[in-house]
C-alpha cells in the first residue's frame, strides 16, 4: 500500500495505522453483518418493488475498481431499465430521466440502491468508509487518484468527497478530496464521514441525475 511504503511515514506510524487499518477491517465485518440482519426485511420490500415494476434482475452489477487498481463487481439494487447504456455515470447520459423508474428514483434520492454493497464489504472488496470506487473507464478519476495515493486505499460505500459533492464534482476536486480522506485517514476521520454522510442522504445534497443543471452549485460548494 502506497501509505504504508511512504518513505515520509516513520515506524510508530507505520505501527498505528497497520492496527487502524485491522481495527478498520474488523468494523466493516461487524457493522456490515449486523446491518445485513437488521436490513433484512428492507431488502425483501425492495425486491418485491422492483420486480412489481420492471422486468430484469433485482441486482444491478458494475465493474469498478478496488484497492490497488484490481477490479471488482459492484452490486446495487436495478433502478434503471434493462435497456439503460452500460459503464457510464447516470449523470452524463442524456435524458437519464427516461432509464430510471419510478422505484428506482425512489431508491436514488434516499441511497437505498446502494444497501447491497453491504455484501462487498464483507468480502472485502470494500469499506464502509473510503473513496467512492471509480467505473473501470473513468480513466481520468483512477489518474487523478494515482496523485494522491487514493487507488491504494479500499474503496469506500461512502466518503469524504460523497459528503462534499458527490455526483456534482468536477472529476479534479474530487481526486482532491479523495486524496485529503487518504491523508486525514483514521477513526475520527471515519466517524465524521460516517455522519456526514447519514446528514447527505437525509438532505439528498449532490445528487444528480443529469449533468446540465449543476454549474451554479458546484461554483458554490468551490467558493467555501
């Protein structure tokens, strides 16, 4: 891992962040567990709404890139059509409108879609927390990322630039806030992702569907 080669990390923290990062891995384990039981019957209701519908798979699965450039499947629940183009963010198709369904729109604004992540935490192809993983043909995201060492990191069911941004970033700032998580990585750090992250979804703050109508909030969020 790029954080745990850097030449400028000394040996107490090279110690400390190897047992944050075991403490890290043994949170995901337990809270994604726990929230799999405790979720159990949301997924079921959710299922059933799907295939109410739209016919096609209940899951959607994506290609995206893990820890260290190695790719992986991502799972969400389908909120789109089965005829949707494939490997392209939502936000730069033209009309998205017209591949969401009326569930799956639901599913989006409150982040529901993404409960079946659950699933590659516990594999460990992701965290709970950690840089949101780029599609495996977001060329210019995995190099920005290269900058900041933010490929070397696991991705992340939520993170520091998903609470500053998310979908209305430009592709650099995003890389930058990606690099800044990587940087102030650790517990308090996490907790106040984890947080930020429960207030977003509750605000629906940086969630866009089309990619014409969001100049003005983005000068915003750049201007604080």
């Amino acid at each position: 891992m790029f954080l745990l080669f850097n030449n400028n990390i000394t040996n107490g923290q090279e110690g400390n962040l190897i047992m944050y990062l075991i403490a890290k891995r043994a949170v995901d384990i337990t809270l994604s567990f726990l929230g799999l039981i405790i979720l159990l019957p949301v997924f079921f209701i959710i299922i059933i709404a799907i295939k109410i519908e739209s016919r096609g798979p209940v899951l959607f699965k994506q290609k995206r890139v893990g820890i260290n450039k190695v790719h992986f499947n991502i799972l969400k629940f389908r909120t789109m059509k089965i005829d949707t183009p494939k490997d392209s963010p939502t936000h730069l198709l033209v009309n998205p409108d017209q591949y969401i369904t009326k569930v799956g729109k639901f599913l989006r604004k409150t982040s529901l879609d993404e409960l079946p992540q659950i699933f590659n935490i516990l594999l460990g192809d992701m965290s709970i927390i950690g840089p949101r993983p780029a599609l495996w043909n977001q060329y210019d995201l995995i190099e920005e990322r290269d900058i900041y060492g933010a490929n070397e990191v696991l991705p992340g069911l939520t993170g520091w630039a998903q609470i500053n941004g998310r979908d209305e970033l430009p592709i650099d700032i995003k890389a930058e806030l990606d690099g800044e998580y990587v940087k102030k990585m650790g517990v308090i750090f996490d907790v106040k992702c984890f947080f930020g992250t429960i207030i977003s979804v509750l605000k629906s703050d940086g969630v866009v569907e089309g990619g014409s109508s969001t100049k003005s909030r983005v000068e915003e969020k750049l201007s604080k």
